[in-house]
C-alpha cells in the first residue's frame, strides 16, 4: 500500500473553495481545446487531442495495488461523437450517476455529471461535455476517490476553463 508523504498531501488536496484560477497555473493546448490547470499539477499525455492531467506523479499501479487517496486523474479529448453517444459510450450506468446539471463553459452550453460507482482505483467521476456540433463533443472528465473531499471544487474550477480552438 502506497501512503502519501505530507508533502504529497499538500499538494494534491488543495483547499475547500481555494480557486485554481487564482493560484499560478499552466495551459495545455492542442489542435482542438486549451484547458488550464494549477502548476504544480503535470501533464503526462498530449497528443491526437487526448491530453492527460495529474495532480501528483502516478504510481505504476501494478507495483502498489491502489491509487493514492488524494491522486486526481483528468482526461480531456474530442470525440467523433453526438452528446447522446458520448454518455453512453462512456459507460454510465443510471445508478452510477448522483447528479447531473447543465452549464456553461466558456460561453458554450454543456452538461455534467458527477458519477459514483462501486469500486476500482477512483471510483469517483466528474465529467463535462461540451457538444461542438451534431457529430463532435469534447469532455474533460476528472477521476478522483471518496477520501478527497477538497477535489470536487478544484476539478470544476479546472473544467471551467476549457476552450474548445474551433
């Protein structure tokens, strides 16, 4: 079991209401979508429009058995799909989902949906889609455990600042 030195705990778990816009932070950006994120956070894939984000270094999980309790894994992307498709492509059960609410981001329309489901590495999901057109959606989802109770804040600040390009 891996446990999380105080130093990684600081980082990772930032405070409730504390505004990740405020803090100094870094921008990815490919072909389709920029999306801001603190500093201290690191991108571990960009390309084809697929980015990921972490907000500490990842583990090799086959060596620790479990994800850190404060880790937050975001993935954002364009997908060739309609808004329809895109939830149910990602495989939501109805009773994973515990919310869902309709928002703006960056003055386009979206939804999101907060997800809980019965297990594995981060069995707690947020995810924004915002449709492009008829055919093509993009959607920054943020994976995160039970025990982060600061990550809801900080994952919807970071959410907040996506820019679909064109």
């Amino acid at each position: 079991m891996a446990i999380p030195t105080l130093a990684m705990r600081v980082i990772a778990q930032p405070a409730k209401g504390e505004s990740i816009i405020l803090r100094t932070k870094e921008t990815v950006t490919s072909r389709r979508f920029s999306v801001d994120y603190p500093n201290h956070w690191m991108v571990t894939q960009n390309n084809d429009d697929y980015v990921i984000i972490y907000n500490q270094p990842p583990l090799d999980v086959t060596i620790t058995d479990e994800t850190p309790p404060y880790m937050i894994k975001t993935d954002v992307t364009v997908q060739p799909n309609s808004l329809r498709e895109a939830i149910l492509g990602f495989g939501s059960e109805p009773y994973d989902i515990q919310r869902i609410e309709i928002v703006t981001v960056n003055g386009r329309p979206g939804l999101r949906l907060w997800e809980e489901s019965q297990g594995g590495d981060f069995p707690n999901s947020l995810i924004t889609y915002i449709p492009i057109n008829n055919g093509e959606i993009a959607y920054i989802v943020s994976f995160y455990s039970r025990e982060n109770h600061a990550a809801e804040d900080a994952i919807i600040r970071m959410h907040n600042t996506l820019r679909v390009l064109y």
